[in-house]
C-alpha cells in the first residue's frame, strides 16, 4: 500500500488532486492511503515551495499544479512489480 501526502492549504486544487489520486488508485486497483498535510510549517519543512505537493512513500513527486490523470497514473505505477 503507498502512502500518499498531499500537500497545501486545503484549496480547491488540493482537494482535486486528492480526488484524482484516489480515483485513478481506484481504477488501478491499488489500495492507498492519503493523508492531507495543511500546517505550513509540515509544508515547509517538507520543502514544498508551492502548494499542491504530492509526496508518495517519502518522496516528492509534482509540486506547483494539480497532476493531470496520466501523470497521476505514472506516478501511481511506478514501482509496481506486475
């Protein structure tokens, strides 16, 4: 199961990207778990200079924008032993 960290004040675009994230694991099959990090001090010390952040399994993967669904689907299957 990955663990998804989703970076930003709680603005339409985090809540987007978190809606994404979960549909496209939805689609994928994969089970994830997503956790929304507010606190500008967690954001910062993340080192996530513009919000959404996106951070899988403790790395950051986008920053700046809401990932679009085949980059949401890449991230997601990285990684994945079929």
């Amino acid at each position: 199961m990955k663990t998804i960290q989703i970076y930003g004040s709680g603005c339409q675009n985090c809540t987007v990207t978190a809606e994404r994230i979960a549909q496209v694991a939805q689609e994928l099959g994969q089970q994830i778990n997503i956790k929304k990090v507010t606190s500008l001090e967690a954001i910062m010390e993340a080192g996530i200079m513009s919000t959404p952040g996106v951070m899988i399994d403790g790395e950051i993967k986008h920053t700046g924008s809401v990932p679009s669904v085949d980059l949401v689907r890449e991230l997601l299957t990285q990684d994945v032993v079929a």
